[in-house]
C-alpha cells in the first residue's frame, strides 16, 4: 500500500518536476529548485514527505556506491509557518448556525448542495476533502457510523491545469464516525429523494476549493463569524 501510494505521489510531485533529469547525475540546484517549487504549493509538511519519497531511493543509491557525490549537502528544505489560531464557533455562533440550518436561507440550501457538506462538517467533523469523497456504501445505518477511506484533492497536472483527485486522507489513515441523529436522518431523506447507487457520492462538489469558498461567501453573506471575528471557513466548521 505505501508503495502504491508512493508512485502515485510521485507522479503528481516528483517526475512533472524532475522526472526527465538524471537521476544519478542530479545537481543540488536542481533539487533546491525542485524544493523550492513544492513549496510554493504545499506546507512545509507536504514537501518533506514529497522529497523522503525522492530521498529513500537516492539514499540506497549511496550506499551501493552509485552515486558519487551526495547533491542533498547544502538543501535548503521549508522552514515552519506560524501557526494560525484555530478559528470556531462560540456558544452564541452554534445558536445561529442552528437557527440557520433549522430555518432562513440555509434552507434553500437544501437544493443548492451546501445543506449535507454542512451537516457532515458539523455533526461528523469532516474534512472538506473527505466530503467531496463520501459515497453512500460509507454510510451504516444499522451501526449508525459513517466511515471515512479517502480524500479528494486539487492538485496541478502536467500542464499546469487544475484537477481534482480522490486520494487517501490526510493522515493516510482510515476512520469509522458516528452519525449523530441530526445527520443520519438528513442522510436518509436525501437518499430516499436521490434513490443513489451504492457508488455514487453522497455530495455533488467534487472540489473540496470550489466547497470551501461557496461555505465561506455564505458564512459571510450570513455573518457567521469565528471566535477570530472572521467568516467561519469549512475547517472552522470541522473543529467546532
């Protein structure tokens, strides 16, 4: 499995890069400007796993004697970001977060896609990613769970194009969530009304980006605000 997963990031951050260079002959510039365009994409995290990728097969490469000179002496690799505060909802946000899903201009969201992403953000904790994943065999209703596989993701292609992937989670692990009765009843009336294949995605965003920023315009255009005093974002739902 981490093989597989391996190549496949490999294929997406490694060979667009550097995949054409000689890897035995490879320079350290040409691996800091490798690093140094990963970072312009992905957090500092995010590189470092891409590069190990890269760093495990040039490292046994070394100890065979197939590499000469070592062109890691001298990387640059991405320093740590501050932080940011976790932004969420206060006691006095969840009432009208509540008052907003029970009735006002969230109902329409009913037919506008962002009712269900609501609900799984809220009451399962989900991740963006993970929603935009979700297919209907992930849901239990006997066990009253929902369980969580994989993530998708926007990530650019050879070309420089956007495209979206439906990859492993975040933390390369896989979960099993209870469904609070406010979900699983929003759940089954979406399912009755869809009557969906077992394979189908419970959420039509296929973008976790294109979700998040419809989240936010309504959060703003609501003035749902975070403990940050900003619009709430879809992470911020997560973490409340």
């Amino acid at each position: 499995v981490t093989y597989q997963r391996n190549l496949a990031q490999a294929g997406y951050a490694i060979f667009p890069y550097i995949g054409n260079e000689s890897f035995y002959d490879i320079t350290t510039e040409t691996l800091q400007k490798f690093i140094n365009k990963l970072c312009k994409k992905y957090k500092k995290n995010t590189v470092e796993t891409y590069f190990a990728i890269f760093d495990k097969a040039y490292r046994n490469a070394i100890t065979q004697g197939k590499i000469v000179k070592d062109a890691r002496a001298g990387l640059i690799m991405p320093k740590e970001k501050k932080r940011h505060e976790i932004a969420y909802l206060d006691k006095d946000g969840r009432a009208k977060l509540q008052s907003l899903l029970n009735g006002g201009e969230l109902i329409g969201a009913r037919n506008n896609d962002l009712y269900i992403p609501i609900l799984l953000a809220y009451y399962g904790g989900m991740r963006a990613g993970e929603i935009c994943a979700l297919r209907w065999n992930d849901v239990n209703y006997n066990n009253n769970t929902i369980r969580i596989t994989k993530a998708a993701k926007q990530i650019k292609d050879e070309d420089g194009n956007n495209i979206v992937i439906v990859e492993d989670t975040k933390t390369y692990s896989k979960r099993i969530i209870p469904m609070m009765r406010q979900l699983s009843r929003a759940l089954e009336i979406q399912e009755e009304k869809e009557n969906p294949n077992a394979r189908d995605f419970i959420c039509s965003w296929r973008n976790p980006r294109h979700l998040g920023s419809a989240f936010q315009k309504w959060t703003k255009r609501n003035e749902l605000y975070s403990v940050l005093d900003k619009p709430l974002t879809m992470h911020g739902l997560r973490h409340t």
